[in-house]
C-alpha cells in the first residue's frame, strides 16, 4: 500500500501482479547463448514461505553477462527517485565454481520516450550508466535459512522524461524478487489559516507557497507575501509556516487554525486578526453575520474619528440657564451644561449674536464664536442701544451628522446708551503712493467717560477684507497701502464704556506714479534737519546726565530710585528694553569657581534647585540655595528665569529672601540665594504639627506680616502669597521668596492694581475674589492671600478649603463662606483672618497698619485631662475637637478602643497621632479612667 509521502511508479513483484519486465531483452552481450541461461521467471519462496514468482539465474561457471531491463519508467515531477530491490544470493563457497560471483551490477538509460528495442540501446556499461554495484547482506547456503536482501539506491539528478533501469548478472547464483520504483512528496496541508498545495521536494528543503484559506487575509501594514512552508526530502513537512494570514473583519478563528467563521448576528469584528467577535457597542445593532461594524439605531450617529467599537451617540440637548452680564458696548453670557451631553465627551458650544436692526459686522467673540469649551464667552463691539437676541448652540462631534439643528437656547439684551458716539469729520491730511495721513474730530461725550482710544478700519473700496488699526489720537497714518488704489475708512471711539459705533465711510485714494514728488522731497529735507537737531538735543542730554550721575553719589546701585529722602520704588526688569541690562545693573555676577554644588534638593519651573556652599574670596564660606536653568533653553525662557534675580536684587529685608548674585558667563546659568535650611513653611509645620506653642506661631506670621510690608512700600504686588512660597530658616525666621507671579504696582491713581493678562495663572485657593473675577491685583488682595497664610500656621499645613475643586471654592466665596478657626486658634486671631477677607477690598487691613499679634492669642490653659468625663471632652481638652465627628462615626467609645486604630477615624497626620497616643499614656500612668461615652 502507498506511503502518503511516496509514490510508486514501478512495483516490481511477481506474486502481486504480472512483472512488467520482458524476457526477450534478456541477452548475452559476451556470446549468443540460449535462453535458457538468461533470468528465468520461475516460482519459489519468500521469507515467510509464500510461494512467488522471481527472475533467477544461476551461472557460477560463466563470465558472462546477463541482462534483464524494465519496461520505460516516467518520471513525472519528480528530479528524485528512490529504487528498492529485493534479492536473494546463493554462497559460492557452497557451489565450488569459478569464476562464481556474490555481487550483481544496476544500470540507468534516461530517455525522452519509450525508444528501447531488443538491440537498443546496447548492452553495455555505455550507453547504460551504472548505478551501483550490489552485494548480498545474507547468502543463501544449502539446508541453511532463507532470508533475502533489499537494498535502497537513490537516482539523482534525472533530466529526461523517463529512464529505464538494468540489472546484470555475471557468474552470480541469484533470485530477482521484486523491484520498486518511487519518489517522495508533502501532501496537501492546511494549517495557521493557510493551504499548501502537494509539493514534491527538489532539494533538501522545498519551498511550498501557499494561500490564505477562506474569509483569511493578510493584515493591512503587513509586507504583501505570500504563506510559505519548506517541505523536507523525506516527504514531511519541516517546522512550522511562514503565515501572516489571520480572519479577515467580521470573521473569527474556529475551533482550529485552519478555517474562518462569520461572526453572528448582534456581533462585529472591526479588523483582522486573532480577536474574536464583540457584542455590538450600545446604540447599534447588526443583523447581517459576517459584519464589519454595527450600523448605528435611529437618531444615533458615529463620527468619522470614531474606532468601529465606540458607541452610537446623539447631539447634546440645549445648554441651560443663560446669564448675561452687560457692560455698555459688550455682554459676557455664562450658561449650564446640557442634561444629556449625548453619551460623548466633545461637547462644545457656538455663539449666535441678532439684532432687531441691521446687525454691525463689528460683533467679536472671546476667545472664539464657535468651538467653545468653557461655558462662557464674552461680545463686544455692539451697537449701543440696540437688542439683540444671544442664541448658545450645544455641539459635539455627532452633531454635522444629524438632519436636524444643533438644540440652543437664547437670551435678549439691550445695550447701553453710554458708549461714544459716532466718529464724524474723518478727512486726509496727506497721501503719498503707499500712504494715507487722515485725522478726525474728537466726540463729544455726554457723562463722566473719556476716550480712551479709537480704532478705524480699512479696506479697498472695490472689495476686500476690513484690517484694522488702532490710535490714541484723533489721527492715524495707513501705510502699505496699493498705489493709485480707493479705499474705504471707518472710525470708532473707545471709553470706559466700551466702543461706540462706527461712524459714516469716506473714501481716499492713494497717489498715483510721480505725484507730489516735489512735496516729498521736501519733506525729506525737513525730515533730515529735525533729525539732526534732534540728534544734537540728545547729545547735549546725555552729556547733562552724565555730569549730573558722575557728580552725585549713587546711594543705591541696585537700581533704586530715590522718593522724597528715604522711601524705595521697585522697578519692573520688563520696561527694560534689554533685560540683561537689569540683571547687570540689579543682580551681582558671581564666578563659577567660587560655587560648588554638593546635592540636588528639588526642581524648579527651569530645572533643578541644588544646595552648595558658596565662598567668595575674603568672605566665610557660607551655604546657598542654587536655582539652576536647564540646558536646551530659549532666550525667553532665559530672560524669564533671570526675570526674579532681578526682581529679588532689589530688596533688602530680613524677611525676604536675600539674593547672593547670578551666575551668567557660563553654563549652566544659575540664581544664588541664602539657603533655608528648612525648606518650605507648609510642608515644614506638616512635619511638626503641634510642636510649637502659639507664640512662635504667631512670630512666624509677624515676620512674612513685615516682609509684605516693606513689599508693600516698596509699591510691589506679590500675587502668589502662601506659605509654600515662604521660607524657613535654623532659627525659625520666616521669608517671603518666589516672585514668579509678582509685578509693579502703577503710581498713577489713587488705587494702584496691576491687570494680568487673560489666561494667567492664579492660584484660586489664595486670591482675592475681585483678582479672580476681574485680575485686578492690589496690596490688598496680598492681604487676603496672607489671611489665608494665617490659617495655614495655625493649621500647621493644612490645604486651605481641604478637597473643594476650585470652581466649589470661588462659589462659596461669593456666597460669604469664610474659612473656620483652626484648633487651637485664639478667637481674636480668626477675626484678624476674617478682616483680611473682607469682600471690599477697601474694609481690609494694611500690610503698614497690622496690628501686633501677640495681645491677640488666648493664653488661657485647657482644662485638665483629670476632669475629662467623655471622649469627647478629652478631645476638646487636647485640642483636637476637629476629630470629634470622626470619632463619633467611627465608634470610638472609649481611650482603649481609640488607641487601637487612629487612622480609621481619619487621623493621617504624624503629629495628631502621637499628641493623642501620648495624651492617652499620660491619663493610664496616672489613674485607671473609667470608660468614657458620649
């Protein structure tokens, strides 16, 4: 039976079938001799006995040679074929003959076609080729066993179509038995989703190509190759296959790897590969197996961006509650967040602005009109004394792909009447090719408003796009304009109110080629000679200043300037036209050599800050606190790390952090203060909660009190007061530092502020309700952040408003909500805290009026532990009331039960932990307490 890795050409044995050879090509190539010598058919036994039909020939006496040739063998595909023989061999010794032989020879004739006749090709070793010589592994001898021989030849490499195969005989006593010609292939084979076809090996491995199965491709970003296997010489399949193919989407892997199956209904599989199919996401469904995706339910949608497993969803519902808060010319609208957000997270929001007038083009949104994510937006430029009807649009990422209008909700407002009115007079003064000189009258305004500025628009008059200008003046000149062009231009004035509207358009033209260039030439000659007296005026002022400078003496060269005698003025390093020059003049440079860096102790805005010690020639070695700028840097980032050197250069107070000097000239850039040895005053009281009595509390907040004070003189605004940015020293002194967020109060007006820009960041828990709502900061709102401060010492380092979200923390705040006393908290101290957060910034204290904070504290003793009846007494008595809810909660009934667990009742920090655990070993040394109930 056939091997399913070999296939039987030729089988060659008589007791199957007939043998496909034929004694007529038997013949003597030495003489002619009868056939009676040649390979005779006759029967016999095998091994086991059977009787058989073999070729013999016995002929121990004769040289001569034998031949016996098979029929024409195909080849087919194979390059390979394997020859098995079974024989069988008499022991000459046994036959006392010569010239007796044990040994038979085996030959191959390839041809194209069956072309062999009796005496073609002839019988000799050429043109046959000689395969090999055979000799028997067991001989027969007489009354001895019967065993037969087989013998395995492998021919290679055949070239022709076909072949046949010779056997000769001389002097040998020998029984053909059987003959079998075969090659070996790989059979078919599916397997990692892949099939390989029957593959006959031409070498030692044979490459097989396959194909991906049904429902299976190759992976999109995979290489576009086919699946490969190498098929072995033996004819089995070696190692495993080179396949990428995988289930393509909406079919998955079955029980095997050797086929795919659709994925059922209210199932989808997205893409290719070994992942199984998913129930549909939520709002859509599939009825359809084999699908890719599920399509999504009536009224549900999915956005392009969307991967196929997302959930369908739906445009949001109309935002909620709009506010509108009008300021003459402009109206900033606030609204609540729609009920249903439509199952998405990209929910934004577009403003639409009407009129029951023909609306002006001049309506701007802040920060845009469409793509909103907060909810609030702020238009201006309206018309004054105008209605207009405010539509807010809920949008999400769904919302272009539904049939309907996106949901809003409106609002109606009417502007005021106190805005400027229109710009009239507009006329050209001058013109050039490329140029327009035009002014106007100023209008005549009917409250207490001035005009702050005017802002005039332009374009061609044929068309095109408005560009816009500003002046504050009653005048302007346009430049860049097109040659011999007409343009239309429009004017508006700003005051405090907002803008009014513009007035009327005039037209002007630009000059053609060659006008007026007579008047340009003399005003060249007029330009040139102003340019020289001015030039010579500034000589002569700068020779005054410099008499006047070389002559007095520079007090103060960090850059002060002289009030009256004695007071200060801080100086913005941004007004600097080069701000290095403010370095230099406010900071000290110090050399490299002279610092060394021992340790990293954290890492600023601009890279890490370091403790070393610094030793200037003639002066001790003392240590500093080393702000360093990390490489890669920009020239702002630069100028704005350098920024506080120059701010800090200008102080000297005990109570602010003194600045050693800068380090420019080499890398990396570094600021040198006075080191603190223990680091920031919030996390420094965290470490010793209630280790310090009230007294140093209190001389802690004298000392930043003191500090803010001198700021406050010195007409500077810190904005960022709390006490992570105060610093504590070995002796307990307290100093402001990080000047990050601090800038220059104006000395202009009776109520110095400074604005920041929109966008600034401000630390919401610290500020003043009017700095958060409008950026307006005073010394005042540096009171409330210290009313603030003053809670945290007290609270030795608790977060100010705890885990409120700062949204929770301005509301509250607008509703009066004002921070408890702290344990331990003199009465009369948490009223200073609540002036400091008087919501009229005018009712707060001064920094130069703060009272001294010593006669404030209550230094009546607590009551003993002895007269402690309850838990609760014993709390208030070691002043930890703040626990007493906790407590209660948790179950705590007696002193035993309380010492076993503190943290379940919610006691984390280190410091209230041991205070209560000593308290408690205190009452058990001295007396057995009775347990103690609520």
């Amino acid at each position: 039976m056939e091997n399913a890795n070999q296939v039987n050409i030729i089988i060659l044995k008589l007791y199957t079938y007939m043998l496909p050879l034929t004694l007529s090509v038997c013949l003597s190539v030495c003489l002619p001799v009868s056939l009676s010598v040649c390979l005779s058919e006759v029967s016999g036994l095998d091994d086991e006995s059977n009787s058989v039909r073999t070729y013999q020939i016995c002929t121990p006496d004769s040289a001569a040679s034998y031949w016996l040739r098979t029929r024409w063998i195909p080849r087919r595909a194979a390059t390979t074929l394997y020859v098995e023989i079974r024989f069988t061999m008499m022991e000459c010794s046994g036959l006392n003959q010569r010239p007796c032989k044990e040994t038979f020879n085996v030959y191959r004739y390839e041809s194209e076609s069956d072309e062999a006749t009796p005496t073609h090709p002839s019988w000799m070793e050429n043109p046959y080729t000689k395969v090999s010589t055979l000799a028997a592994d067991h001989l027969l001898r007489r009354g001895g066993e019967r065993r037969s021989n087989v013998k395995l030849l492998r021919l290679e490499p055949l070239g022709g179509a076909g072949l046949y195969l010779a056997f000769q005989s001389q002097g040998a006593c020998m029984a053909l038995l059987a003959v079998r010609v075969f090659y070996r292939k790989c059979p078919p084979l599916h397997r990692a989703f892949a099939v390989f076809p029957e593959t006959v090996p031409h070498s030692l491995v044979e490459q097989a190509q396959g194909v991906c199965v049904e429902n299976a491709v190759t992976p999109p970003g995979e290489q576009s190759r086919l699946p490969s296997m190498l098929c072995g010489e033996d004819g089995q399949w070696v190692g495993q296959p080179s396949s990428s193919c995988a289930c393509r989407p909406g079919y998955e892997a079955g029980e095997t790897d050797v086929r795919c199956r659709a994925c059922p209904s209210g199932q989808f599989k997205a893409e290719s590969g070994p992942g199984g199919c998913g129930l549909c996401p939520a709002n859509s469904n599939t009825r359809v197996p084999g699908s890719a995706y599920c399509p999504c339910n009536l009224d549900y949608h999915r956005a392009d961006s969307d991967p196929p497993h997302a959930a369908c969803s739906r445009p949001p519902s109309a935002p909620r509650s709009i506010v509108s808060q009008i300021n003459e010319s402009s109206v900033v609208l606030e609204w609540s967040e729609p009920l249903d957000r439509g199952g998405r997270g990209d929910l934004n929001y577009r403003g639409l602005a009407s009129s029951y007038s023909p609306c002006d083009d001049s309506v701007l949104y802040r920060p845009a009109q469409s793509g909103l994510t907060q909810r609030r937006v702020a238009v201006w430029g309206l018309r004054p004394h105008t209605r207009y009807t405010f539509t807010v649009q809920s949008l999400n990422g769904v919302s272009a792909l539904s049939k309907s209008e996106p949901a809003s909700d409106g609002v109606n407002v009417t502007t005021s009447r106190d805005v400027p009115p229109p710009v009239s007079g507009l006329r050209r003064t001058a013109a050039s090719e490329s140029s327009l000189s035009l002014e106007w009258s100023a209008p005549v305004l009917q409250n207490q408003h001035q005009i702050l500025d005017y802002q005039l628009r332009y374009s061609p008059k044929e068309a095109g796009q408005w560009q816009y200008v500003s002046s504050r003046s009653s005048s302007v000149v346009l430049t860049g304009l097109q040659r011999a062009l007409r343009y239309q231009v429009q004017v508006r004035a700003r005051s405090q109110a907002g803008y009014g509207s513009f007035g009327a358009a005039s037209a002007f033209s630009t000059l053609p080629d060659g006008v007026g260039h007579s008047q340009l030439v003399l005003t060249g000659v007029l330009v040139s000679m102003g340019i020289l007296l001015l030039i010579a005026v500034v000589i002569v002022a700068v020779y005054c200043y410099r008499r006047r400078v070389k002559d007095s003496e520079m007090s103060d060269k960090s850059g002060h300037y002289q009030m009256g005698q004695t007071m200060k003025v801080y100086i913005d390093p941004f007004t600097y036209e080069d701000p290095n020059e403010a370095v230099r003049e406010f900071a000290k440079e110090i050399e490299a050599s002279f610092v060394k860096i021992e340790e990293v102790i954290g890492a600023g805005e601009f890279g890490e800050v370091c403790r070393g010690r610094l030793r200037v020639p003639g002066r001790r070695e003392n240590y500093v606190a080393i702000k360093t700028l990390k490489g890669g840097y920009t020239e702002k980032q630069r100028r704005d790390f350098l920024s506080e050197a120059s701010i800090m250069g200008q102080f000297q107070h005990p109570n602010i952090i003194h600045l050693e000097g800068v380090i420019t000239t080499s890398c990396p850039v570094m600021i040198l203060t006075e080191f603190m040895e223990n680091g920031a005053l919030d996390s420094f009281l965290r470490m010793n909660d209630g280790q310090f009595t009230p007294i140093q509390l209190v001389g802690m907040l004298r000392g930043i009190a003191a500090g803010m004070k001198y700021l406050s003189e010195m007409s500077f605004v810190h904005r960022d007061l709390a006490a992570r940015n105060i610093l504590v020293n070995s002796n307990l002194v307290c100093k402001v530092s990080d000047f990050g967020l601090s800038r220059f109060l104006t000395e202009n007006s009776s109520d110095p502020t400074y604005t920041s820009s929109l966008g600034g960041k401000i630390p919401i828990r610290w500020t003043a309700p009017e700095a958060i709502a409008y950026r307006k900061f005073t010394s005042a709102s540096d009171a409330w952040s210290y009313g603030i401060v003053m809670w945290e010492v007290m609270s030795y380092g608790e977060r100010p408003y705890w885990d409120m979200s700062n949204q929770d923390v301005i509301n509250a705040i607008e509703q009066d909500y004002r921070l408890p006393p702290p344990p331990d908290c003199p009465s009369s101290l948490h009223s200073l805290m609540l002036d400091c957060w008087q919501k009229e910034r005018a009712n707060r204290p001064r920094f130069c009026h703060t009272p001294g904070l010593e006669p404030l504290l209550d230094q009546r003793p607590p009551p003993p532990l002895s007269a402690c009846a309850s838990v609760s007494d014993w709390l208030r008595a070691i002043k930890m009331e703040r626990y007493e809810q906790s407590f209660l909660q948790a179950g705590f009934s007696s002193l035993d039960i309380v010492s076993h667990d503190l943290l379940r009742a919610g006691v984390t920090l280190a410091g209230h932990q041991k205070k209560m655990l000593s308290s408690i070993q205190t009452l058990r040394i001295h007396k057995a307490p009775p347990p103690l109930l609520y």
